[in-house]
C-alpha cells in the first residue's frame, strides 16, 4: 500500500477517536471537567501522534541579529544584578516555556573585561561554545580553564560553575545550552548558590586538559566514574585537525560529512547523561542527503557559511548564526563554498532518547534523499 494511501487508511478507518459532538455529550464534558476528569476520546489523537510531531519550528537566530543588542544589555545591567547577564533565545512555536527547541534551552552570554559572575550549581546540565572574545575563563568544581573562540566547555549537574573576563581582555560572547526544559519538565530542578561568592581555584589552569585532552591516551590508573566527561574543555585547535585528519581517511557520512561527537574519554560515550555535542565538517559544495531522529538539534555554524533544508524550509546560515532542527524533522546540509570548508557545532538530546530506548533514525527514501523546498 502507498505510504499516502495508508496515512489516508488509518486516518479514516482505524483512526482512534472519531466521535461527533452532541448537546449530551457536551453537557457529559461540563459534568466530567467539574470533577477534574475528561473523556480519553476527546484527546487521545492529540497526546498518541501516529509519530513525533514537534511543536517547536526551525528557526535560524542571525548573529548580524543578535550581537549588538547582546553587547548593548552590558551597559543595561550588570552581572550582579542580572546573577547571569544572557539573551535567551526563544522558539515561536514554544514560547510559553523558555526551550530554543525541544527541552534544549540556549542563550548568547556576555561579560566585559574585569567582569566576574558568582558561582552556583544546579541539576541542569550546561555547555558553553565561545562565540568571541580574549580573556575568558570559567572555573568547574575549582579546574580553572582558559577559553578561546570555537572552544567547547562543559558545567556537567551538580559542578558549582562561574566564569569571568581578565581585565586585559575584550567583551565575550558564548551560546550557553543547557537542558533546562527537560528539568523542569521532570520537576527535577534544584539550584543552589555557593556560599562564597567565588569557588577556590583547587587545581593547575587548564589541568582537564592537560590530564584527559590527549589524543589515544588516559592517565594510567585513572577511575573516573562520574555520569559526566571528566575532560571539560574540548578544544578548536585539535578539534578541527581531527576533522581534516579524519576527512583525509574517509569520505564521512552521506548525512552529515565528515561528523565526530565529542566524547568522554573515561568511557568513549557522550559527553553528560542528557546532552551530546558534535562536530562536523562539510567540504567545499558539499550537499549532504536528508535524514530525520528522534531528538533535537541546536547547531552554531563555527566556519564557512551554507545553508540547511528542515522539513522543506531553506534557512541559511553563516559564520556564528545558530539554528535548530526539531524532532523528526528532515534535515539535510549544503557548503554553498566552492573553495572553503564549513563546520557546524551541535549539541542534542541524544543520550535522553538513547538511554531511553527512544532513538531512531530514518534516511528521506525518495528524490534521491534530497527534499523539495517549499519555503
Ligand atoms: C546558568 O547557570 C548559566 O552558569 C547560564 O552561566 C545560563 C540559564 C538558565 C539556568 C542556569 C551560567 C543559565 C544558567
């Protein structure tokens, strides 16, 4: 049978609830809602969809957008006032819970030199991906790290967190992602400031990295065993030699080109128990075939410029403009650049749907994987 005739089958012939309204129904309703009851029939199609329909839509945020307006809220409030100074960015087809898409909650963070915000920690797992600026740094659980453009840091649940910008430095900018949504769904949200308004720095600069950052190789003896990487910053240099590194051995997957996930190195699994990040790099006129997941997906382009096609809608993207693809959605990729490499950052809720059992993935079966654009 048609995939069109079947939808068209079950719809009308074994499609749930079809029950018309009469005036004895209606007044069956009233009786039922004033004693906080309902009739299944009345909302069984909505909440058992035939399969994911998300409410939240693709949306591109445009840095050319958003980076004035982010470095204007600097001279509006300070950090002390505002405990994180952050534009959120919002999903019109969610606004009433602050998700940028899916449970996925992401903002623009910015500090000024000499800034510094007060530590906390939460059951929310956070990420960071530094948009721009010198002199950043955060400090997880007392590991102070440095962070440069196109860095990917980690404040796993339950770290206590805080970042700031040397006096010697320029205004940052970094995505902040966190899963957020998830926990409020959950209603599983604690939040609990330090008390001292700064943590200890309790370890060398940077001794994540040096510890766990290198390629192959763990420290002997090591018994790592928390839910969470313990390498916290992922950094852009290695990270985008990996990438040509792996390209120069592969021609990656026909859906993402050349696609790595960051990794804890303890256990070679995702990066924290909720969210998973990867990167990907697509080469020059590279145009990626469209597959759909169970998940959702925010990306920053870190390089280059192109665009995506989710659901049949075009959004183009350049360097530092973030977009999302919302669950069980086609999406497929395009490098526009003939002559340069573009790559794509992601963070996703992966490891919620794998750990789960929810996962799955489908390539497009027709036009040669590639969709129609009808918007
Ligand atoms: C948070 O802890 C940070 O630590 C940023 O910088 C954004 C958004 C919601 C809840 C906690 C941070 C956040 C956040």
């Amino acid at each position: 049978m048609a995939t069109e005739s079947y939808d068209a089958y079950r719809e009308d012939v074994i499609g749930r609830a079809n029950v018309a309204d009469t005036d004895a129904l209606r007044a069956y309703y009233a009786e039922l809602k004033h004693v906080h009851a309902g009739a299944l029939w009345t909302v069984a199609n909505k909440i058992e969809p035939w399969e994911p329909k998300s409410e939240s839509v693709p949306v591109v945020w445009r840095y050319a957008d958003l980076r004035e307006k982010v470095l204007r809220s600097i001279d509006l409030v300070t950090p002390e006032q505002a405990g994180r100074r952050v534009i959120y960015l919002e999903n019109p087809g969610r606004s009433e819970v602050v998700a940028a898409v899916g449970w996925l909650y992401s903002g623009l963070q910015v500090m000024h030199p000499g800034e510094l915000a007060s530590s906390h920690r939460h059951s929310a797992s956070a990420l960071r991906f530094i948009m721009e600026g010198e002199g950043a740094y955060t400090n997880v659980d007392g590991h102070k790290m440095t962070l440069g453009a196109n860095d990917f840091v980690l404040t796993p649940n339950g770290t206590w967190h805080e970042h700031g910008v040397r006096e010697d430095g320029t205004p940052c900018i970094w995505q902040d992602g966190l899963d957020i949504p998830l926990m409020n769904a959950l209603e599983a949200g604690f939040y609990e400031v330090h008390p001292e308004l700064q943590q200890a720095v309790t370890y060398a600069v940077d001794d994540s990295t040096l510890h766990w950052g290198n390629p192959g190789l763990r420290p002997a003896g090591s018994d790592w065993s928390k839910r969470y990487s313990p390498l916290f910053k992922y950094e852009w240099g290695p990270t985008y030699e990996a990438l040509q590194r792996f390209a120069r051995a592969s021609d990656g997957s026909p859906f993402d080109g050349i696609h790595m996930d960051y990794v804890n190195p303890a256990t070679g699994g995702a990066v924290m128990a909720t969210i998973g990040a990867s990167i990907q790099m697509l080469r020059p006129g590279e145009h990626t075939k469209a597959h759909r997941q169970v998940g959702s997906f925010l990306y920053q382009c870190c390089k280059g410029s192109g665009h995506s096609i989710i659901n049949g809608q075009r959004l183009d993207w350049q360097e530092r403009d973030i977009f999302c693809v919302p669950s069980w959605m086609f999406h497929e990729h395009v490098n526009a650049s003939a002559s340069d490499d573009a790559c794509l950052f992601a963070f996703h809720d992966l490891p919620v749907m794998k750990a789960l059992g929810l996962y799955r993935e489908q390539a497009l079966g027709e036009n040669d994987g590639h969709q129609p654009i009808v918007s």
